[in-house]
C-alpha cells in the first residue's frame, strides 16, 4: 500500500513538473512569435527584405546554425552506434600523384590576369606558377592555341 501511494505522490510531482514545462514553453512560443512579427513589422516599416536582415546578421546566424548541426549530429552519433572497425594497412601512400601537365619551351603570353606578360620558358627549368595554373585550368590544347606566342 505504502508503495503505491509512493509512486501516486511521484507520478504527481512529475504531472507537476511537466505542466510548468508546458506553462514555460507556451510563454517562450508567444514570445518568439510577438518578437518574430514585431521583426517583420520594423524590416517592413524600413523597407527592408527579410533576406537582407540575414544577410547583415550572418556571422551570427551561421554560428547558431553550425550549433545546432553540431547537436543535431551528437543526437544521431548517440542513438546509432558506429559499427565499422578502422583497417590499419601498411605500406600503402594515402595520397597519389596527379599527374601534371607539361609545358613545353617558348614564348607565352595573353594570361586573362596578366595580358601584357610574356613568358619565357626554357627547356630545363621551372615553369612560372601562373602558366601551370592556367594550362591546368583550360587544358594544354587550349593553353597552347591561346598563349603561345612563337
């Protein structure tokens, strides 16, 4: 007898408990929804964009988002465990080699970013940063119509 009117006396406290729960969650929806239109009254009043307002407040609204992703992934890494072991293997590079393009000896020039610059490629030798880049971007074939000079 002693131990059900134990769990009535708990399960009142938690009633109790859930109601102010509930009491304090409709003040903070009333609230947001009265701060939400008074926003949209003022950005309307100034004649200002809603996409505007985010955009002038973005720093902060980023970080708030990435907060709540961050929770958001802590919640579904606690509720389905990884299962997947990590395979240490030996001997092999992580990462491959890109195989670069080469380019030959000459007189190169008409860069988009540098029209007036002309470059002198030699056979041994660096080749200029700015010209790699370039040939990488649209290709030998295409470097060589448009930058080749002789």
């Amino acid at each position: 007898m002693s131990n059900i009117k134990k769990e009535i006396e708990s399960l009142r406290a938690k009633i109790a408990r859930l109601e102010a729960e509930q009491k304090k969650a409709e003040v903070v929806n009333k609230a947001l929804s009265n701060a939400s239109s008074q926003i949209d009254k003022i950005l309307k009043d100034n004649g200002i964009n809603f996409e505007t307002y985010i955009r002038h407040n973005y720093k902060r609204v980023n970080r708030i988002i990435q907060k709540i992703t961050g929770q958001a992934d802590k919640t579904k890494a606690k509720t389905k465990p990884s299962t997947k072991k990590k395979l240490a293997r030996k001997g092999q590079r992580s990462s491959k080699t890109v195989a670069s393009i080469k380019i030959p000896a000459g007189k190169y020039g008409n860069l988009p970013n540098n029209p007036d610059q002309v470059f002198e490629v030699k056979e041994k030798g660096p080749r200029p940063k700015l010209l790699k880049g370039y040939a990488e971007e649209v290709g030998l074939e295409a470097f060589m119509n448009q930058c080749r000079l002789d």
